[in-house]
C-alpha cells in the first residue's frame, strides 16, 4: 500500500514538474524582448525536465535488462 501511495506522489511530482518547465518556456515568449528565450530560461527547462526523469527512474545511460 505505502509503495504504490509513493509511486503515485513520484509520478504526480514528475507531471507538476514537466508542467511548471514548460508554462515556464512559454512565459518566456512573452517577456522582454518578445519572441526571444534567454539561454538561462532553456538551461531551467532542461533541468526540470532531467528532475522529472529522475523522479521516474530515466537514467541517462542505457541499459539492457535480460528477462529471467
């Protein structure tokens, strides 16, 4: 039960995230100079996004798992 309840949370907190990265990229559009996105706004999107991943378990090294 307490594991599948923190799974859940997990997974909630990777959506928020994801969510909050990109209302953030699409708030840059709007601010001063219109149209332009600061290299620190992407470098904040990215981060959010490699946090997300963590959260579910995305690793940046690919791994072969065998089947037992």
């Amino acid at each position: 039960m307490f594991q599948k309840i923190l799974t859940y949370i997990q997974l909630l907190l990777a959506v928020l995230m994801a969510v909050f990265g990109c209302v953030l990229i699409v708030l840059a559009f709007y601010a001063p100079p219109k149209g332009h996105i600061d290299p620190t706004v992407l470098t904040a999107f990215g981060e959010v996004l490699t946090f997300s991943g963590a959260v579910l378990g995305i690793d940046y090294r690919y791994r072969w798992y065998k089947k037992k």
